[in-house]
C-alpha cells in the first residue's frame, strides 16, 4: 500500500523539477518583457542633465533574477507537498483512470483555479504598469477569484461523483456545462482591475509579459502533475502487485 510520506516525497521531487523547469521559464522566457519594461519605467524618471536621478540600485538585477528563480522553486516544493497532499485526500474524487491520469487531471485543473481564471480576469502586468497605492486591492481581488476557482474545481469533483451512476458523456457534459458557467458568473460579478495600461508601455511587452507568466504558471502546475503521476503510477503497480500475486 502506497503511504502518505511516499506520495510526500513524490510531491517535494515533482515539485522541486516543475519548479526547475518553471525557473528556467522565467529566465528564458519571462525576462525579456521584463527587463523591455525596467527600461520604460526608467525613462520616466526626471533627469534635467540626461542621467537618470533615482540612486543606485540596492539589488543588482542579476540577483533580483537568481533570487526570483530560487524563489519559484521554493515555491514549487512548497506546491507540490500541497499537492501531494490534497490528491491523497481527493483519491475519492478521481476514483477512475490510472494514478497518472489522476494526478494529470488534478494538477491541470489547480493550474485552472489559481492561474487560468485569475488570469482571465486579471492578467499579470509587467513592472512598469501598476500603481503602488492599489497593490492591496489588487492582490485582494486576485486572492477572491483564487478562492472562487478552487471552490469551482471542488464543486466540479462533487457533481461528477454524484453522476458516477450516469454514462461518461453525460457526466462529462454535465460537468463541463457546470464549471463554464461559474466561471462566467465569476469573471462578471469580480470588478475590473483599477489599474489602468500607461500609453508608453507597448502592447507587444504588454501581452509578451502576461503570455510568458501564464506559461510559466502552466509549466509549474501541470508540470508538478505531470511528474508527480509519473512518479506514484510505477509506485502504486508495484504495491499492487504481490497483492495480486497467487497464493500457493
């Protein structure tokens, strides 16, 4: 029987790769619009003389960067423990379908609730837009659809299993008819950001910024599901196996 610390230290593994993984996302890809608008904040600066008065920086940007990469990989224990966890508790939930299945499943369906819905309502923005006087209203209305698409996820799992008795179209369309119109009630009833889009940001730093945040978003969670069934689907068949042994 496969234990709780087993699928544990499966989490930690599969979240420490998605994490490598995400990290290297960050650096290749993220970076760029990154550093395209550090340059367009900068240029906002007054500078009567041509040289930019806004002091030397605390942090260089090459340790703001190797310290952000850590970080997401911090995090992706951190998330793939959390996982772990929870698919041990929702093995009710995902009853069918091999572990891999399962843990592709749940993982693509976190990646929906904390990254996908938020992001359809309230896509990341580079350095250069935000004001810092509503950073508290935005992260609260962020955390609000967080909490919303995991209490869609989880109202999703509960009308599956009560349909468990119907065929798996009707389920399945059930399901999805369900959840597509939560998130449309969730995507109307939260207001829109109060932050507006400054005129000297390009559109084309703009949607590359919030492009390759969602995909680093997506190698993260689906990456930790990915990983985590392929490392509890060969566990769990030979903890089944003597199991399924003959007796002599």
């Amino acid at each position: 029987m496969t234990t709780y610390r087993s699928l544990a230290l499966r989490g930690v593994a599969a979240g420490a790769v998605a994490g490598v993984a995400s990290a290297l996302v960050q650096l290749l890809v993220t970076e760029i619009p990154i550093r395209a608008a550090l340059a367009v904040e900068a240029a906002r600066e007054p500078s009567g003389d041509g040289h930019s008065h806004g002091g030397e920086e605390l942090v260089s940007r090459g340790t703001q960067v190797v310290g952000g990469m850590l970080g997401v990989v911090i995090v992706g224990v951190a998330v793939g423990l959390v996982f772990a966890t929870a698919y041990a508790l929702s093995k009710r939930w995902f009853a069918a379908g091999t572990p891999f299945t399962r843990s592709f499943t749940f993982g693509a369906a976190v990646f929906g609730a904390v990254a996908l819905l938020p992001w359809l309502k309230y896509p990341a923005n580079p350095p250069a837009v935000g004001d810092p006087e509503t950073v508290n209203h935005r992260t609260a209305l962020y955390l609000g659809v967080v909490v919303a698409g995991l209490l869609i996820v989880w109202g999703a799992s509960l009308l599956a299993g009560r349909l468990r008795e119907q065929s798996q179209p009707v389920r399945t369309t059930a399901v999805l008819l369900a959840v597509t119109a939560a998130v449309a009630v969730v995507l109307l009833a939260f207001p829109a950001s109060p932050d507006t889009i400054p005129a000297d940001v390009p559109v084309a730093v703009l949607w590359q910024f919030r492009l390759s945040s969602l995909a680093q978003l997506a190698t993260l969670y689906v990456g930790i599901g990915v990983v985590f069934g392929l490392l509890v689907d060969p566990a769990t068949r030979r903890a089944k196996t003597p199991a399924a042994a003959p007796h002599r």
